[in-house]
C-alpha cells in the first residue's frame, strides 16, 4: 500500500523547495492582504504572484529594462 501523504500529512503532490527571501514590511503587508482577499496563506500568496509574473514575462508582455 503507498501512503499519500506527506511528513506532515498533507496530501502529497509537487515537491516544493524552501526559500528564504527577504521583502520589505510594506510589500509584505501588500502580500498579506491580497492574500486575505484571495483567502489564501502568505505563502501560497507569494507562489501565485510569481508563477503570474513569470507566466506573464514569458508571454512577452513585460517591459525589459
């Protein structure tokens, strides 16, 4: 039998990397209420706006400077 969950007991599924980053309070706090108004945590906050940004660089509709 294999077990579908993770160390934690979550459900297992992408394996996901830590990362340490550092951001200023005030963009933090811009992060923290998106977040609220998405009813997401911070962490999966931060995972959707780079995934958006990197999707949206890639698509070429970003400015390089």
């Amino acid at each position: 039998m294999t077990d579908d969950k993770d160390k934690g007991g979550r459900p297992s599924g992408e394996e996901k990397i830590a990362v340490t980053v550092r951001l200023p309070a005030d963009l933090l706090a811009k992060i923290d209420a998106l977040a609220d108004a998405e009813i997401r945590n911070r962490s999966a906050q931060v995972e959707k706006l780079l995934k958006d940004g990197l999707a949206k660089a890639s698509s070429g509709k970003v400015q390089r400077p």
